[in-house]
C-alpha cells in the first residue's frame, strides 16, 4: 500500500497533524479537540500501484451543548396589551430536553412551548411601559445548558422615523433616480413610498404644451422594500416635488421632500414660437 489518508465526506482530506489533533496511524484515525464542526461521514482512501481504493462512510455525530441560531428575528416591537410571540431556535445534538427564560423586567403575563426541534417560543402580553426589555433564552440537552443566551429586545412599538440623507442622481428631460438612508424602524417592518407633485413648468415647456402648469400630485406614486426609487414618466423643463414617507403597521414618519428640475428638451428650443 503506497498511501493512506483519511477524508471527510465533504471534501476536506486530513493529514497528520499532532499539534492540530489529527493523528494517522496505520489503519487508524485520532480525532482530538473535536467540536461541532468534526461532524460528518469519514471515508478512508488508499493506494497502491494498481489503483484507489476508498471505504465506506462513516458518519460522525459530535455532541454539542446548544448554541443560538444565525440571522433570528432580534427585536421585537408591540403596543400595550397587545400579544406578543417570540420564537428561540438553537442548534444542538441531541436535540434541546428544555428551555428556560428571563427577563430584564420579569413580565408575568406570558405562556411558554416548545413548537418544533430546537424551537421554543414564548407569548405575552405587556401591560405597561414597565413590561419591556431584554428576553433572555437558554435550552439544555444531554451535554448541558448553552452558555450564552439568545437574547432578544422587547420595544414599544410605534411608527417608523423618516428617512434621511437622501439624495438625487440622473436628473435627465423624463427621469431620475433616489436614494436615502431609511431611518429607525420603529420596531417593526417598513416599507418606503415615493409620491411626485408636478411643480411650475419652464416657459419653453410650457409654451409648446397646452397643458397648464399648476401643481398636481401624479399618479405614479410607488413603494419599495428600500428608500431606493427610479422616477421614469417626467416631463422635461418641469419642476417636481419628490416626497418620500416611511411606513409601517402602526403608521407613518414624517414625509421628506425633495425638489427637482428635468433637462431641457432640446428639440423644443429649435422649434419654438417666436424666431424667424
């Protein structure tokens, strides 16, 4: 046999690495300092002259105590009296036995239930502004009880706070391009509008159209997941008023207004009334 290694399903060939806690011995492999991360099927690959020869997998389950899942809702915002539903997911082997929780300010009217492997949640109510802070979630197993919690914020819940630093890019004769920095949430999902108010029209504009120019609001207002618009649909040589508002379900920010002026169209000063 000319060679020996020892690979992980996924991929990763190990080698010989005391220092690392890797050990190969003969037909042998030595995991030491093994974490969540050493999970997984082993394979064993050798060689000779003649060819490859590769073993069955061997799956490889770590126990770990439970730690806090990536990318869970943080924050969570209500009104006074409303029910509220927070949701702690961990990941362990073997699977949570149970959950425990606190609070900054211990709220009394709540319920608690494991819903799902590696998931409880718990539903109360706050009574008064005394009822908010810090939820603090811990689960154990067989291993023991995580170390650190999950923590989430409980806020009073209100409308968004408006967007700000906003600023207009690509002005041209029918279009331009917003962006701003949305503000606070207020502790709940927001979605941003844009509406467009026509303003005075510039006297070539308005001299080759028959339209008046008094003010008007369009009807091409709009909403986006982000303070980020594309304004299509202007006229050129006019005045407009972006305003862009901030909402979410208890309400709406302050609006924000931004002033613009399209481009000239060109074709219109070649052509209009007046010259010989």
């Amino acid at each position: 046999m000319a060679g020996r290694r020892a690979t992980p399903q996924r991929g990763v060939e190990l080698h010989h690495n005391v220092s690392a806690g890797i050990i190969l011995s003969n037909q042998s492999l030595v995991l030491q300092k093994v974490s969540r991360s050493s999970s997984g099927a082993y394979v064993c690959s050798a060689t000779n002259a003649r060819g490859d020869g590769v073993s069955e997998p061997l799956e490889l389950n770590v126990k770990f105590a439970p730690v806090c899942r990536d990318l869970q809702q943080a924050v969570y915002g209500g009104g006074k009296n409303e029910h509220l539903n927070v949701s702690c997911a961990v990941h362990a082997h073997p699977p949570p036995s149970s959950f425990s929780s606190s609070e900054v300010n211990d709220i009394e009217h709540k319920r608690y239930s494991v819903v799902g492997e590696g998931v409880s949640q718990v539903w109360y109510t706050p009574r008064s502004h005394l009822d908010y802070g810090s939820l603090l979630c811990w689960a154990t197993n067989d291993v023991g009880t995580q170390l650190e919690p999950c923590v989430f914020h409980i806020i009073h819940a209100s409308s968004p706070e408006p967007v700000h630093n906003c600023s207009v890019s690509d002005v041209g004769r029918s279009s331009a391009s917003v962006r701003c920095h949305a503000g606070w949430d207020g502790g709940l999902p927001q979605t941003f509008t844009l509406s467009v108010s026509q303003g005075e029209r510039s006297a070539t504009a308005a001299t080759n159209s028959s339209r008046k120019g008094d003010p008007r609001v369009l009807a091409n207002t709009s909403s986006s997941p982000k303070p980020e618009f594309a304004v299509t649909g202007l006229e050129s040589g006019t005045q407009y008023v972006l305003t862009i508002t901030a909402v979410n379900s208890r309400g709406q920010s302050f609006p924000v207004s931004l002033a613009i002026q399209t481009a000239e169209d060109k074709a219109m000063k070649h052509t209009s009334p007046g010259g010989d």
